[in-house]
C-alpha cells in the first residue's frame, strides 16, 4: 500500500508539472522555432550579465561588454545590462525589462540601454535603494552627445553615492531652468574643432604679433622721447638748415628758409634690439601653441570606443546565417509585428515564386555597420549569401519596405513605377503584413528580364574610427584664424598708441603751469646755473618742446611759427655742427639762452600770448606777464621791464652766468654784461626779436 501510495502521489505531481509546462509554453508567433524578443534577450543574458546589440557598433561595439559589465559590479547585486538601439525598445522599455526578467528567471538590478541613453531601470527581488531617483538623475544631468557607456557610469555612480534623491531634485531643477536648451556637449566634435582651430590661430600670431608691436613702439617713442646719445652725456638736438657764421661756431654753413626742421629723430629702430624682440615674439607664439595643444587635446568625439572588425560583420554574419535557411528573417532583438499565420503564409508565397525572394525584417540604423544603407547592407548580405535573389529590408519598427534587385530573373522597374501601393507608411502592426504581401502579389506579376542587371555600386560606409576622429588642432579654420590675428594685432596696437597718446596729453593738460611755460610743470631756475645744469636743462627742455611740436594737433599759426623759430634758434646756439648733438664746446651763455628759447616755444604753444616776452631778471624764470615801471638806482630815466610774477611780488636775484672764455670755471658775472644775444633780454626785448638776434648772430637769414 505504501508503494501504491508513492505512485500516485508520483504521478499526480507528474501531471501537475506536465500542465504547468503546457500552459507556460508559448503558442502561436511564439513557437519554439520562432522565440520571440524576450526569450531571445533572456538567453543572451543567461550566456553573459550583459548584452551588446550587434546592430549599433559604430556607438556601442559588441567588445566593450566587458566594460559595462566592470560597472555594473560596483553595484553589489546581479545586475543584466542590455544595450539595444532604441527602435528595440519601442515606447515601453520598462515592459521589456519585465518580459525578459520573467523568461529569464533571475533576482537583479535590469538596466535597459540604447543608443539615446538610459532607458530604464528596475529591480527585481533585490533591494537598492535609489535605482529610480538614478535614472531621473542620468536622463537630467547627462550631455545630449553622452555614450550609453558613460551613461551607465554615470547611473552607477549616482547609485552607490548614497545621495540619489537629492542629486536628482537638483539635476531636474537645472533642467527646468535651462528650458529646452540642450548645455554643453561632453564630447569635442568637429564644429566645435574649427572653433577650436579658429581661435588658436588667432591667439597664436595676433598676442604675440601685438606684443612685439607695442613693445617696440614704447621703446622707439622712449628714443624720441630721451634722444639719448651715449657719449659725453650729450643729446640730439634740433638742427638748423642755416649755418653759423661767426660768434664762435663753424663757418660756411649755407644760409637755410625761415622753417627750420625738428630734432634729428634717432633713426630706424636698431636691427640689434629688433631681432631678439622677434624672437621673443616667435617664443611667445609657440608656448601659445603648445599650451592650445594641451587644452585642447581631444582627438576623438566620443569615449573612445573602437569597433573592431569582428563587431562591424557580427550582424552581417548573423542575417545571412538566418537566411540561409529561411528565406522569411525576423531580428530577433526587434518587436516582432507578424504573428505566426503570418509568418507561415509569407514563407509558403516565397516558395511559390519562380524567382528568388528573401525578406530580412530588421532596422537599419545610422549607428548599425552599413552606416544607415540599406543598399550597403544587401550588398553585404548578397557577397555572404553568394547567391543571386530579390532581397527585401523592412523595418519592423516602421512598416517601411525597401527593395534591392540582385536577381537576373526580375524587372524592378515594375515595382518601382507603383509608388502609391508600395509607399509603406502607417503603423507596423497593421501595415506591415498586408504590404509585403502585397509586394509578394507585384512580384508575382512582373515581368522577367531577359538580361541579368545589378543595382548600381553603394558608396563606402565611413570608416568607425575616421568618423570619431577629430581634425587635427592646427588645420581647417587655423589659418584664417591667424589671418584674423593680424589684424587684430595692428587694431590692438592702434588703440594702444592712441589711448597711450591720449593719456600722455591729458597728464600734460593737468601738469600746473609754471610762470612762463605755457602749462609745463614749473621748471628749475637757479640763479647761478652751474654747466652741468645747463647742459642737462638745455637736452630736457629740448626734447620736451620737440615732443610738444609732434604732439600738437592744430595750434595757432603764430604760435607754431613761433615755437619752430625758438628751436631752431636754440638749435644754433648749441649744435654749430648740425650733427643733432650739444656741441662739446658750447658755453653758459650759449647753453642758457637755447633753455630759454626751449622754454619760450614750450609757452608759444601752451598759452600763446604769454610767449612774448620773457623776465629780465632772470629769463630762466619764463614768460613775463607784467611790465612795471621801475627806477634805475643810479637816477636814470624809469623804465618798463618785464618780469614775471613771481619777481612783480618780490624782485629776485638777477641771473648770473660764468663767462664762455673761462671754460665753465670763472666767476658769476650778470647775464647782460655777457656778450651774446642773451644780453639783449637784460634790457626787455621780446622773444620775437631774440630769434632773429641770434639767426643774425650767426649770419643766417
């Protein structure tokens, strides 16, 4: 009895097992034959956690698996990563994670991947807290331009940070305030390159160009400014175009016009000092290069992924396999669109038709190996399958139906001159069956070529790697970028001298006006000048009225002649050799008259009508503003003598100079008992008349 018992309980749960088999078994367009996208998923991820799609290589490669797979053991639960393209997924990716979690049977974490991003995420019989708030998070905070495996890092990293929720409050923040602006890429691409290339080139010519060009026009404007001369602490100097006769100075000098010409300028800028500043610039220019090149140092867009040869034929491979033997291929990683009467009536009009007939039902995507072309695909396919046949591609997502003809049997131009019927467009589900059959129908009726034909050659897919490669940094759009940085350059340093200018005249306009220098800042006046002072005052002022002359914009036409006549007047007085220096020999009275005549053209340009006249006590002290009636101490007839306001108050000493024959050594005597036009100002003869003294003086008319 007790074996009778074991039987039957044997054989009852025999038959409760055999039922809950059959009612488990899929039926109709599920057949075991024919397994359908969730069984097809499942077993892949019963070979491997993660699943690649073979029909994405140029974006996500079959052999980066085991990268994603490095990821997903961060997560410290079974984790089943699939990566498909997105048209596998339809509208409803957490579906399919639930169909295939439940043909496969397993506790984990199921990630769903494509070539758009992170599609979905759920757990199944393990707990990780923060899974959904990591997948709000990701679609949120990832570039537009992220890879799915830098997005599933991303997921991960989100996940065991222990602060998902919060991240995602943050990221879905930001995205309501950018709107639908997409930010910043993560990865460099090629517009993005020329920009690149555009603005090195620029940096690279146009910082240094604008460095060397300021640089050398401060030090040019220093010289003219200093007109240093190295020996003897002498200066250049204006220079008459007369020449001196007598008074001491070199004589046959030829007579000159009564415009007299500026201080001799010093000349081109030295080779010497050019060349390491152009070196310096050629320096400069290279670091720039090379800093670019360490910033901009991307050569690829992307993460780096390479498809390998074998990831770019894995789905060619797999096709033309399934073709071999069944003329009706159905990808089995796609949403299937035709139930199983469908498939067996398509399968049973492919055997009737005297031609060969193949129908492939799988996407075609830009990323797949073909680049997008189906042309391509079938050629690929054809040389796989090496026979000849009518091949068809539709797309199980779409409905879409395309033709290529490498059968030598049929015309193509028939079915190509029915475009209303063979448009294909409208939902897969409903379309798709009754358009191939329909296609099926025209092919039946075609009419037979008598000649074998073949489609026109495809172009060439782009190679995965040259598509991801980047222009190199210094091509494309870098030479019109240095072309822009030269003009630049000379933009940059025609607003620095400009605005160098305009400061320098505006820091002279606010220098306090000294008595007499026509707003200069109030200059030295010894009464007893020593040599060396009046060797030194003599190159400053100098140089000081040259720099007015050039920097003056538009000044009275009796002002200007006026200034000219003071500088070529002081020009003859101390420069007999017309070599733009102070001669050696040039005397105190010599020297102290060229100051006052600097200082008096200063004044002419400055505040004209105060140039007139100069202070007879001591012309060192600039225009005189004032005439007052003085009685000489000895009872001679009063006299009105200018002075200047500072001697109206209170009489200063009178100047006094040593005498040229004592070469700088001898006693101060008063300037009028000095021979020379000097004196002539000890009795209050104006500027005017002191210019043509000393032209006279020289015998220069």
């Amino acid at each position: 009895m007790r074996r009778t018992g074991w039987v039957l309980v044997t054989g009852g749960l025999a038959v409760l097992f055999c039922a809950g088999a059959v009612q488990a078994a899929p039926a109709g367009p599920h057949a075991p034959g024919d397994p359908t996208q969730y069984a097809y998923l499942a077993a892949q991820l019963r070979e491997s956690p993660v699943h690649v799609s073979d029909q994405i290589p140029r974006e996500v490669p079959r052999s980066t698996a085991p990268a994603f797979a490095r990821e997903a053991r961060r997560l410290g639960v079974p984790t089943y990563v699939m990566v498909l393209p997105q048209s596998s997924y339809g509208a409803d990716a957490d579906g399919l994670l639930a169909g295939v979690h439940d043909r496969l049977g397993r506790r984990g974490l199921y990630v769903a991947l494509s070539d758009s991003g992170l599609d979905a995420a759920q757990t199944y019989g393990v707990d990780l807290p923060g899974t959904a708030d990591a997948v709000s998070e990701s679609v949120y905070a990832m570039p537009y331009d992220a890879t799915p495996r830098e997005v599933f890092r991303h997921f991960v990293e989100v996940v065991t940070s222990g602060q998902a929720h919060q991240r995602a409050e943050e990221a879905r923040a930001a995205h309501e305030d950018e709107g639908l602006d997409d930010g910043p890429g993560l990865h460099t691409d090629t517009t993005e390159r020329e920009n690149q290339s555009f603005v090195t080139g620029i940096a690279v010519l146009g910082i240094p160009l604008s460095v060397l060009l300021v640089t050398v026009h401060a030090l040019q404007r220093r010289r003219v400014r200093r007109a240093a001369a190295a020996a003897g602490g002498g200066v250049r100097v204006p220079t008459a175009r007369g020449g001196a006769q007598g008074g001491g100075k070199k004589a046959g000098k030829a007579a000159g016009s009564a415009r007299q010409r500026p201080v001799a300028g010093p000349g081109p800028f030295p080779r010497a000092r050019l060349l390491p500043l152009m070196a310096g610039a050629a320096v400069l220019g290279g670091l720039i290069a090379f800093t670019a090149s360490q910033v901009f140092d991307d050569t690829t867009s992307g993460d780096g992924s390479r498809p390998t040869a074998a990831d770019m034929r894995a789905r060619i491979d797999r096709v033309s396999a399934g073709l071999r033997r069944d003329p009706l291929y159905l990808d089995p990683e796609s949403r299937s669109t035709l139930d199983g009467a469908e498939r067996d009536r398509l399968r049973k009009r492919l055997r009737e038709l005297d031609v060969p007939v193949v129908i492939a039902a799988l996407p075609t995507p830009p990323d797949d190996e073909s680049g997008g072309s189906t042309e391509l695909l079938a050629q690929q396919v054809h040389n796989r399958l090496r026979r000849d046949a009518l091949m068809v591609f539709a797309d199980p997502s779409t409905g879409g139906i395309e033709l290529v003809n490498y059968s030598p049997r049929v015309d193509d131009s028939y079915l190509v001159d029915r475009p209303r019927d063979l448009t294909y467009t409208g939902p897969a589900e409903e379309q798709l069956s009754r358009h191939l059959d329909e296609l099926l129908t025209y092919v039946a009726k075609a009419p037979r070529a008598k000649t074998g034909g073949r489609p026109y050659e495809p172009p060439p897919a782009d190679d995965p790697v040259e598509e991801k490669a980047l222009p190199g940094l210094f091509t494309g759009d870098f030479e019109p970028g240095m072309v822009i940085g030269t003009f630049a350059a000379g933009l940059v340093f025609g607003l620095v001298a400009a605005a160098r200018a305009g400061v320098r005249r505006l820091v002279r306009r606010r220098r306090p006006a000294a008595p007499g220098a026509g707003g200069a800042a109030a200059p030295a006046a010894p009464d007893r000048p020593t040599l060396a002072w009046l060797r030194r005052t003599a190159r400053q002022d100098l140089d000081a009225l040259t720099a007015a002359l050039e920097a003056s914009v538009a000044p009275p036409e009796e002002a200007r002649r006026r200034a000219w006549e003071c500088l070529d007047a002081a020009a003859l007085l101390i420069d007999g050799d017309s070599d733009g220096r102070i001669d050696a020999d040039a005397g105190p009275v010599g020297l102290a008259c060229a100051v006052v005549l600097a200082r008096a053209g200063r004044t002419a340009l400055g505040e004209p009508a105060a140039a007139r006249q100069v202070c007879h006590r001591n012309p060192l002290h600039g225009a005189a503003r004032r005439r007052p009636t003085t009685r000489p101490s000895d009872g001679g007839a009063a006299r009105s003598l200018p002075v200047c306001e500072a001697c109206r108050v209170t009489p200063g000493p009178v100047l006094r100079l040593r005498s040229s024959g004592s070469g700088g050594r001898g006693g101060y005597v008063p300037y009028a008992t000095l021979p020379g036009p000097l004196a002539a100002l000890g009795d209050g003869v104006g500027i005017d008349q002191l210019t043509r003294d000393v032209r006279e003086y020289f015998g220069v008319h």
